[in-house]
C-alpha cells in the first residue's frame, strides 16, 4: 500500500484526503514511478472541483490528483526499452487515472523523459505540464522564429516563466506581463521588456507583435481584444485557456486582421528532453516558489487558487 491524497467527491480543498492505496502496475507501454515530487497545476484544482464539459467525462471516483511529477522508474512495462528500474525521471503521469500526489504513480513511456541531472527532484517536477504547455505555444502553435516578437501575459507563473526563458533561448525578443512586484524577476528571467498589467496599457505600448501567448489564469474577452490590436496583420495569438476561444467578437477581430488564434494542448513530449538539456546547459531556471509536504495539498491548492504563484508550487512526497 502506499500514501496518496484522494478525492471521492468534487469539490473545495476539503475534499483532499490522505489515506493508503494500492500501489498501480503498469500496463506493457506504462512505467511505474516512485514518486519524489509532484508539481501542483490549475487544472488539479478544476478537476478537484469537478471538470468542466471536456474533462468530467474522463474523471473516475475516488480520484489521486497530481499530472506532473518527477521520481524514480521502479518498474518498467513489457513493451517498454527507453527506461529500466532505477532511472531517475520527470513528466506527466497517465491521464485519464490516478496521478501523482501519492507515494507511486502510473505513466505513459512517452510521456516520460530522463530528469536534468543539475536539479532535485522538487524543481524537475514543477516542469514537465507548465513546460510542455510553454514549449507547444511557443513553438508548435506560436511557431517563434529567431528575431520575432513575443508578448507573453501572465509571465510570472508556470507556463508563462518558461515561455520566457525558452522563447529568449531561441533568440526571440520578449515581451512580458506581471504585477508590479514580479517585474524584476520577468527582467532576470531575460524578459526585453516587463509591462505591469494593473499600472500600464500594454496596448498602448505596443504594436505589431508576432506572437501573443496568454499564459495567464484569466479568462477576460476584452482582455482577448486588446491582443489583437497589438499582433501584427498575419499574427498569431495563443492561449493556455480551455476555455478559447469563446466569443465571436475576438474571431472577428482576428479575422480582420488575417492573425490566428489558436488553443495551445501539448501534442507531443519530446521537448521534455530538451528542456532537460536546456536546464542541464544554464538556458532553463525552474523557478519552485514553495515546497509543501503531501499532507498539505490543500493548502497549495488555496495559493494556486488565489492566482499569483511566481514559478511553480509542488508537493514533496520523498526527500532527495
Ligand atoms: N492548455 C494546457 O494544456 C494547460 C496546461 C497548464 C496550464 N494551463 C492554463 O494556463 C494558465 C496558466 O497556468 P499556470 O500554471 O502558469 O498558472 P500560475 O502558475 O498559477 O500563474 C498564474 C500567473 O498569472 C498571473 N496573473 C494573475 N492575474 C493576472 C491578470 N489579471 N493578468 C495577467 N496575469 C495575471 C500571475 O502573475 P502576477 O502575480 O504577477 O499577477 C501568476 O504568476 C491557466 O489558465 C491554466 O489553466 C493550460
């Protein structure tokens, strides 16, 4: 048996219980993990709350949250030869299923990567969702050239710090968004230009924009609007949000424009190697705000709710 923080009904915080479950076998093209840590997302606490119309369909009571973690391989399937026993790795957890606020966890061999050797565990499990989210709007949905400009909203947080860093490695020019207390750490992260969202008029500032990634937790039509204003004729703009896009009046303004607006889902994990690399050669810092142990998983889920995490929240689940 092993520890694991459960729900068996959607709703508040209160709904996280730790109790003992089965430890999982993994099927022929799964590994089994021991978990170190496991990264805390937004979407852990909109499953924890039930879903939305695409995800609630998936979801099985009881539930173990937690689809981003790092550890060690103590079990490989029969079909599998990319990892053996003892391999210390990072990605995401098999979703649908039981994910990794728990002592071990199931994953897809794919979906899996070799961890960066020059960070702990703690940090290599804030990457693998927030990153794979960063690199497919920056790269595979945003198409970010050497030159080109990006404006990433929402900079500070998980999926938009390392949009930052990744873009900027590529050689892009970077534009990004925050409050005003995150605005330094945007100019350290090697953001051109930081721009406070409260204090300033982004769209009075700029114009002709490549790319616009929305990393940010709002979901805000008007805000949508003042995007396209700033892309360039032909641009592109992508968002992180399930919800996009959702209203008529931003597909119009696009298409006036001839830019394209697109819902970034990662579609392939192979960028995990890279990013390990990136963070193994000092391109790629993992920002990890705040440690928590397991038995505080509610508590995450309050300051990843309250929606101004710097970097990345996780749950340590063994020491390094
Ligand atoms: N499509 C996918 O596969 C996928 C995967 C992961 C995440 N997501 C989505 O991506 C979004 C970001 O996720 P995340 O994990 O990076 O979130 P996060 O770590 O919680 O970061 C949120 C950041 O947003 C900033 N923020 C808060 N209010 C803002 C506002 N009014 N305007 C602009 N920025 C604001 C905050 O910065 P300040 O403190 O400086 O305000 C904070 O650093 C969420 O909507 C999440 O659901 C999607």
């Amino acid at each position: 048996m092993m520890k694991a923080i459960r729900i068996h009904e959607f709703g508040g915080p209160e709904v996280l219980k730790l109790e003992e479950a089965e430890i999982p076998s993994p099927a022929m093209d799964e590994i089994l993990v021991k978990t170190y840590a496991s990264g805390v997302n937004l979407v852990d606490c909109g499953i924890r709350r039930g879903g939305n119309d695409i995800l609630r369909p998936l979801l099985k009571l009881p539930l173990t949250l937690g689809w981003d973690a790092s550890g060690v391989v103590e079990e490989v399937g029969s079909g599998v030869t990319n990892f053996k026993k003892g391999d210390a790795v990072y990605g995401l957890p098999k979703f649908p299923g039981d994910g990794s606020y728990a002592e071990y966890f199931i994953a897809r061999a794919t979906q899996m990567a070799i961890k960066p050797k020059s960070i702990g565990f703690n940090e290599a499990a804030g990457v693998p969702l927030a990153g794979t989210t960063a690199w497919s709007g920056v790269f595979d949905f945003g198409k970010i050239q050497t030159g080109q400009s990006l404006l990433v909203h929402g900079a500070a947080g998980g999926v938009g710090s390392i949009a930052v860093q990744i873009a900027k490695a590529k050689g892009a020019y970077v534009i990004g968004t925050a409050s005003a207390g995150n605005l330094d750490f945007l100019r350290k992260l090697g953001a051109d230009e930081a721009i406070d969202y409260n204090n300033q008029r982004f769209e009075d500032l700029l114009k002709d924009i490549d790319v616009v990634f929305d990393a940010s937790p709002v979901r805000d039509n008007e805000v949508r609007l003042k995007f396209v204003q700033v892309i360039k004729e032909g641009g592109k703009l992508v968002s992180s949000q399930l919800d996009f896009p959702c209203s008529e009046a931003v597909n119009n303004a696009l298409s006036a424009k001839n830019a394209t607006g697109e819902l970034v889902l990662p579609q392939n994990y192979t960028c995990l190697q890279e990013m390990a690399s990136l963070i193994d050669e000092g391109k790629l810092q993992v920002v990890v705000s705040r440690v928590y142990p397991l038995e505080q998983a509610a508590e995450a889920h309050m300051e990843n709710e309250a929606g101004h995490v710097r970097g990345k929240l996780v749950l340590e689940i063994r020491k390094d």
